[in-house]
C-alpha cells in the first residue's frame, strides 16, 4: 500500500456540524475501498487566486492515507460523484523525498532549540 494525499476545495461549506460531516465523509469514502485514514489537515478558508466558476474562495482540506495504487482510480470516481468537491488532488507520497523533508525538519528544530539555550544561557 502507497501513501497519498487527497486535498480537496470545498466553495459552499459552513465551519459548523455540517463541516465536520464532510470531514467524516470524505475520510470515510477512504476507508470504504479499504484505505486507511493517517492523518487530516483543515487548512481553513482561502481566497482563490483568480475567480474560478464564479467563486472567490474555498475551504481547504488534506487527508493523507494509505491505499492500493489499483484503487485510487475508484477513489477518484467516487469523489467525482460528490457534489460538494469543488476540486481534489490526490498526489502520491514519495518515501524517499518524505524521508528527507523530516531529517530537514528535525535538523531546523535542533537549531532553533540550540539558539533559544544559547540565548538563555547568555541572558
């Protein structure tokens, strides 16, 4: 099983009860073909760049999973069929690359904690 991220746009959702339900729809469309839900960002509401289909903004939302490579064309056309998507990208997650990005991270976050002693030390 690959890793993935799906981000999708939503242009017509309230941040209320009904937000949440689609957050669960969307991660439950996932685990129905036998995916595995790992991890869900909601990136808030973003002003488009350029008007798109007549709307100016849309709400953001990443979920990464785990998934067979054969049914992430099942998993596109079952979104495709959900009228609330406005767009989604599913991208598929390079492990080395990944790999990289988190040494890059943890390398940044040992220099800011070695800075922050060393200005306390001095203070």
């Amino acid at each position: 099983m690959k890793k993935y991220d799906a981000t999708f746009i939503f242009v017509q959702t309230s941040r209320d009860e009904a937000w949440a339900k689609t957050i669960e729809r969307m991660q439950g469309e996932i685990t129905r073909i036998g995916g595995k839900v790992l991890d869900t960002t909601d990136h808030g509401k973003k002003t488009f760049a350029r008007i798109q289909q007549k709307k100016e903004s849309g709400t953001y939302l990443t979920i990464r999973f785990e998934l067979d490579s054969s049914k992430v064309n099942e998993l596109r056309a079952r979104y495709a069929l959900l009228e609330e998507i406005f767009r989604v990208q599913i991208i598929a997650i390079d492990p080395i690359v990944e790999l990289k990005l988190a040494k890059q991270a943890a390398e940044r976050q040992a220099r800011r904690e070695a800075a922050e002693a060393a200005a306390s030390a001095e203070a």
